[in-house]
C-alpha cells in the first residue's frame, strides 16, 4: 500500500509541476497577477509531494521491502544500514528521483529567496523551472517507475552493486546533481530574461550567487567521483576521461566560464548575450550528461542503465529545452545584447579569453565524447577516442590560462595597463623561474612536466597572493577584501594547488605490477614492499581474501596495508579494495590482482603517488572559492538567509527599486 | 573606427584565432587517438591495421588461458565463436576477467598475436559491450553468408 502511495505522491508532484509551468507563464505574458502568483504555492506542494515521494521510498529500503522492484534489485536482507539510505539512489531510478528531489529543493529555495525580484521575471524562472520538473516526472512515471512491484515477491534483494557499497558513494551523486540541476536556475533566469525582453543588472546580480553555488557543489560532486575512482576501482588513477566523468565535466567547464562572464555582466553589463548562451549551454550540457549515462549508447565503465526507450524520452526531452531555447535565444538575443566598450588590454578582455578557452575545452570534450556516437551513426566503424586526445585537447587549452589567470585581477575593468601589471607580479615570476631552475638543478632527474607544473603553480598561486598583498597595502582596514574577492583568490589558490597536484602525480608516479610469493619485498626508491601472504577477512556481508603488505622506509616500518579481493555473499561479482597509507606529500598504494601460481603468489599492484591529495585539495579550494564568493553582501544571500521576510531587505545591495519598473505593464514586444 | 566596432573586431578576431587554433589541434589529436574496434573474424580476414594499434573485442575462450609461473605474462584466446585470436598480456587483469566473459582489449598485432596493453571487463558480470555484442553479430551474418558456414 506504502509504494503506492508513493507514486501517487509523484503524479500530484507532476499535475502541480504542469500548473507551475503554465499558469505562471501565461500570467506573465498577459500580466494577470493572480496567475503570476500561482508559481510560489505551487512550486511548495509539488515539493511536498516529492519528499513525499522520496521517503516512502527511502522507507521502503530500511524496511526491506523487496515486494518493490527497485528495492529488490538493489539492496539485500545483509546490507548495512547507512548503505540503505544510500542505495535509495544506487541505481537508474532512484537517482532520478534524487534528480527530481534536488530540483524541488532548489525551486523552494529560489521562491523562498526572491521575493524582492518584479513579480513576471519571479513567474517566468518558476515557470521554466516547472518545465524541467514536470519533463523529469513524465520521464520518471513513463520510463522508470522506482515504486513498481515485483510479483512474487523474492525472499531476498539481489543485493547493492558491490562497487557502490562504499562512503564515496553516499555523498557523490547528491553533491553532483546539486551541481547539475542547480544550474537549471541560471537556465531558468536566462530564458526568463530572453521571455521577458530585459537583462536588468540586479536580475544578474541576483542569479550570480545561485550560479556561485551550484558550481561549487558541481565542483566537490566531481571532486568526491574522481576520489572514490582513485581507492575503489583499484587501478590508482584519478581521472579516466571516460564519457561518464566527461558528463559531469562539460557543464562544469561551462559553468566556470559562466561564472566569470556573469561578473562581466553584472559590474560592467558587457558580454550579456554571452552570458546568457552559457547559461543556457550549462543547463543543456546536464541534462546531455544525464542524457549519456541514462540511454547507455555510450560503452563505459559506469553506465549502469541501458534501456532505448528512456534513451529515446531524454533525446526528445533535450531536443526541446536545447532547441527551444536556443530558439528564444535566436528570436530575443538582439534585444538584450549591448554593453559598455573595453579595450584590448583589460579585464574584460583577460575573461573573454578566459570563456573562449573554457568554452573550447567543453566544446573538445564534448567532440571526443560524441566522436563514438558520429562515428556509429555515419557507419565509420566503431571509433574509441582515447584518454591522450583528452589530455592533449585540455592541458592546451588550459596553458594560455593558467599563465594569464595571475593578470586578471591586476587588470583594471575598461582599460588595463599591461606594464603596471607586469611589474606587480615580476616576484611571482622570478620566484617561479628561480624555485624550478633550482629544483632541476638539485634534484636532476626530475621530468619536465613536473617542472612546468612547479613552475606554473608557482606562477597562479604568486601572483593570487601578490594581488592580496596588494590589496592589502592600497584599501583602508575593513574595507580590504570583500567576500567576493576572497572567494575569487581562494578558488585561484585551488587552481594552483591543482596544478601542482595533477603535472607532479602525472609525471613522477610509480607503478609496477609483480609477481609476488609470500615474504618477498620490492623496492621503490628508498621503500621496501614486503609481502606477507594473504588470509581469510570477513565483512557484514562479504567475505574476503586479504593481503598484508609492510612497507619499511630505511628500516623502519611506516605502514602496514592491507588490500582486499571482496565476495559480496550475494553477488558473483568479485571486488578489489585496495589500501592506501595517504600522505600530503606522496600516497602508498596496494591493491591485489589476482592469486598467480600454486606457491601462494599473487599479482600485486604497487604505486607510490607523489602530491595526488593535492588534486583534490585544490578541487575543495576552488569548492570553497565558490561558496565564499556567493556569501558576498552585494548579493543578499546572506541577509536574506538571517530572515527571510519580504521586509528584511539589504538596502545597499539590493537597492529595493519600487515600484516595479515592469510588472504592472504587459510583456514589451509580444 | 568607433569604440564598439573596434571592440567588435577585437572579438570577432580573437573568436577566430581561438576556432582555428581548436580545429586544428582537435583534427591532429582525434587522427592520432582514434582507435578502432575489430572482432577475431574481422582480424582474420585482414580487416585490422597491421601494425597500427586497435582494439579487439570478444568473448575469453573457455580453458584458453594461460598463465606464467614466473612473471604476469597471461596468454589467453579471444573469440567471436568463430574465429579465434591469441592474446598475450602482461599486467593485472580486471576483476570481471574470466573464461566466457567479454572483453575489449587494446593494443596491435605482433607474429600473429594481439600483444594487448591494456584489457577492460565492463562492471556487469551479464553485460556485454553493445561494440563487442555487435561484432559477434557481424561475424554471424558473415559466417551465414559463407557457402557452408552453418554452425
């Protein structure tokens, strides 16, 4: 009965999500207050109807309910109680509804949060935000119904894919699809905008944040991905550029050069088309990554659903909004572009270059992603396109800016002064040259990747903190750094820690593959692997086969690993659990092949990786970047988040601006 | 020139530079990284580049694999069930690897053996890659259209 009502909980959701859709946008082209006012009432009960949804379901796995379908192919009567929860969105449907549930959630917040925007732009972005909800829950009931009962009910669950039973696991997709749908609000006030006919700077100013925030999320959802793929799949890599991870990685190049291009707009109302297009570009590109992990016409190491028909339904979903929008975009651009003129050397200009090679770089990943698919379609033979033409594409790109990234903010907005500039960050730069010059000279046989990593990290992270101390000196105490800015230099510093993490991790690795009996060591530089054999371990629900590796660095011992092969009791499936001694400077890293030979040997993985935490330290950086920036009083959130009534309004940022200059009047133009 | 054209051509100049710069480096590195899928059948009658990397994709033969006692060389068979092609691999082998299981592996053909460098099993024990399912389809058809090829 419980399940049931469940999915009579997402029909309601899905009735209001067309009432939110329609009503509101209709009000707004006609001007009827009472329908524009329908958006916010509706957007509450459509996501009281979705949580509703989603704890019936979560209850249904912590009650093991394996009459439903879902629940009785992805949990077990052996599962564990927190990956219960976790399983809720182990698979295709429950992460859809996850999908769906985040969106409620960030359709609250902007209802909640906006009440000072005019009345038609507020039931516009409702509108276009009940478009995508209501295309969600259409899919969700038609395709991937998560409620649907299995008859007769099986004693016991297949069990949770043994490579999601894990705590990266439990974080990962919700962190990513706050990323993802989040951007379906900067969609939602771009095509709001193009609907209504103006790009008011406080409407730029007030989706700024919203942007801020759902890139942050992206960033620490693909951040946590690429963590769990380093110390679950066991292969010690970080990043695979398989089409699932290149998914999640093309909005969020875009959403890097949204974020840059809205500042542009919202201080000096330049690049307003663009920053529209990219808001529109970000939001597509999501649901095109939704689009290729759900409809499985790509091979990949993640693809977990493949089914034709939801394939199909997304297609068709994706033609719509892409199309659509471009559509509007085509039909009401002209009528919001302009700006104000900048000169070659400015700051406007060092973010057009930082937009065009971020749009470049989503537009080379996304060529290389669908390359297989063209390739398919064409006849031409079943094309794989490989990791290096990633890698190649991308740290070309990403050269011209990481060595202009440190003049941004030297630049002044309108007219820079190149020489001004260069003179302020020479330290940054002769301490880059010199730091290198001195590593190679030292250490000797260091790579030159590595060296240029150094040197560039050197560079961005310098020049970031040469900036603060500039600062610093020239603005009166208190008024020194704003929120804004400080987000800016952390998100920077991110980048350089990065740097430094991925050319050092990518040049200097060790990794070999023996051959090893019980009681042999290996050397690695100054360590020693010794291998001690491999003994029976038991989990809660799985039974293992566990080495014991001792790792001894000039005699003394300064790890004891232990490396897993895992049987999940009721799945075939075999699972490596490798173990690692993390460290800030260099990780140890072991996991087991596979048991060789009739003396007890087993094929044996060892890597010992230089600075990798570094990678994901500068991913939390750039995370926290994000985050700080969008807490900036110019934008309100924090005000309004203190209280959230109408009244309590942040006079300096927000500057109140009634009557409304537009609401009362119909739609200019249609 | 007023301020809005020159910033105009700034633009539309740099916009320019950028999309011949990608063009030009996305077409060298897709040319240099494209790496195209072949079954056992395809191999034999000479469809691979020889030399040239490539992947081959099929099914592990039963009993077919071999390892060696003294290092991490593994010799096993890869078939489409109708022809078969030796595979030499030294490394450490997915979890999902083993006999009747579908695999891609990448790497060239070397005295008549694919020395692969590389061997993925997808995560699903019942799955099969939709290129490696519709290469051994490929290979049936094939096989059906030869005078006496029933199997």
């Amino acid at each position: 009965m419980i399940p049931e009502l469940g999915q009579f909980a997402l029909i309601l959701a899905l009735l209001l999500s067309v009432v939110q859709c329609v009503l509101p946008l209709i009000g707004a082209h006609s001007g009827n207050r009472a329908l524009m006012a329908v958006a916010r009432p509706a957007v509450a009960g459509q996501t009281v109807f979705v949580v509703a949804a989603f704890a019936i379901l979560t209850y249904a796995f912590t009650s093991q309910d394996f009459s439903v379908a879902y629940v009785a192919q992805n949990s077990n009567s052996l599962l564990p109680w927190f990956y219960r929860f976790s399983a809720v969105w182990g698979a295709h449907e429950g992460s859809l509804l996850l999908w769906i549930l985040i969106l409620a959630v960030w359709s609250v917040a902007v209802a909640a949060f906006s009440r000072h925007l005019p009345a038609d732009f507020m039931a516009r972005v409702l509108g276009v935000l009940g478009f995508i909800s209501c295309g969600f829950l259409l899919f969700t009931l038609l395709t991937s119904n998560p409620f649907a009962r299995i008859l007769p009910v099986p004693a016991d669950g297949i069990d949770l894919n043994p490579m999601l039973q894990d705590p990266g696991l439990i974080m990962h997709p919700p962190m990513l699809y706050m990323g993802y749908v989040g951007f379906s609000v900067a969609f939602a006030f771009a095509i709001a905008a193009l609907l209504g006919g103006r790009l008011d700077v406080r409407w730029v100013r007030w989706s700024r944040p919203w942007t801020n925030i759902a890139w942050a999320f992206l960033t620490l959802g693909i951040a946590l991905g690429s963590w769990w793929a380093y110390y679950t799949l066991g292969w010690g890599g970080w990043w695979f550029w398989d089409p699932v991870e290149n998914a999640s990685f093309m909005p969020w190049l875009v959403g890097t050069a949204l974020i840059h291009s809205q500042a542009v707009t919202e201080k000096r109302g330049s690049f307003r088309a663009w920053t529209l297009l990219l808001a529109i570009f970000a939001f597509s590109l999501s649901l095109l990554g939704t689009f290729l992990v759900r409809s499985g016409v790509l091979t990949s190491v993640h693809a977990f659903a493949t089914d034709p028909e939801r394939g199909v339904f997304i297609l068709v979903f994706l033609a719509i909004v892409v199309g659509g929008s471009l559509l509007i975009y085509a039909l009401r651009a002209p009528r919001v572009a302009g700006g104000e003129p900048f000169a070659p050397v400015s700051r406007e200009t060092a973010l057009l270059v930082n937009n065009l090679m971020f749009a470049c770089a989503a537009a080379t990943v996304l060529l290389g992603t669908l390359y297989p698919i063209i390739g398919d379609a064409f006849s031409l033979g079943r094309i794989s396109v490989g990791p290096p033409y990633f890698a190649f594409m991308f740290i070309m790109l990403m050269i011209p800016v990481v060595l202009l990234l440190p003049f941004g903010p030297f630049l002044k907005w309108r007219q820079g002064n190149p020489v001004a500039a260069m003179k302020s960050l020479l330290p940054a730069l002769v301490t880059a040259v010199v730091a290198t010059l001195l590593a190679w000279l030292l250490v000797g046989d260091l790579p030159v990747k590595a060296l240029a990593g150094t040197a560039a990290s050197l560079w961005v992270g310098l020049g970031i903190l040469l900036f603060a101390l500039s600062r610093w000196r020239k603005a009166a105490p208190g008024r020194r750094f704003t929120p804004e800015m400080l987000g800016m230099i952390c998100a920077h510093l991110g980048v350089a820690v990065f740097v430094a993490g991925v050319m050092i991790v990518e040049s200097t690795s060790i990794e070999r593959d023996v051959r090893m009996v019980p009681n042999q060591g290996v050397e690695i530089g100054s360590l020693t692997f010794q291998f001690e054999g491999v003994h029976e371990a038991r989990g809660p629900n799985f039974t293992a086969e566990q080495g014991t590796i001792t790792v001894t660095e000039g005699g003394r011992t300064i790890a004891t690993l232990h490396p897993q092969k895992r049987q999940y009791m009721r799945n075939a499936q075999v699972q490596t659990e490798a173990a690692l001694k993390p460290g800030v400077f260099r990780d140890l890293y072991v996991a087991l092949g596979e048991p060789v030979g009739d003396d007890g040997a087993w094929a044996v993985r060892i890597y010992v990786k230089p600075f990798v935490r570094w990678i994901w330290i500068g991913a939390l950086l750039m995370m926290l970047g994000g985050f700080v920036a969008a807490a900036d009083k110019r934008f309100g959130v924090v005000a309004r988040l203190r209280d959230t009534s109408p009244s309590a309004r942040d006079g300096s940022a927000n500057s109140p601006a009634l009557p409304d200059p537009e609401s009362p009047l119909p739609n200019p133009g249609t | 020139m007023t301020p809005t054209r020159k910033r105009r051509l700034i633009i539309i100049s740099l916009v320019l530079a950028a999309v011949a710069v990608a063009a030009g480096l996305t077409v060298l590195a897709l040319q240099q990284n494209m790496t195209y899928l072949y079954s056992p059948s395809e191999v034999e009658a000479g469809e691979a580049p020889t030399g040239a990397r490539f992947r081959l994709g099929g099914v592990v033969l039963e009993h077919s694999i071999k390892r060696a006692d003294d290092s991490l060389q593994v010799d096993f068979i890869v078939t489409d069930r109708f022809h078969q092609m030796p595979v030499k691999y030294t490394g450490i082998l997915p979890d999902l690897f083993r006999e009747g299981q579908s695999i891609v592996a990448s790497g060239s053909v070397e005295d008549g053996r694919f020395v692969a460098t590389e061997v993925l099993a997808k995560h699903d024990e019942t799955y099969m890659p939709k290129e490696v399912a519709d290469a051994i389809a490929k290979a049936k058809d094939t096989h059906a259209a030869e005078p006496g090829g029933s199997h």
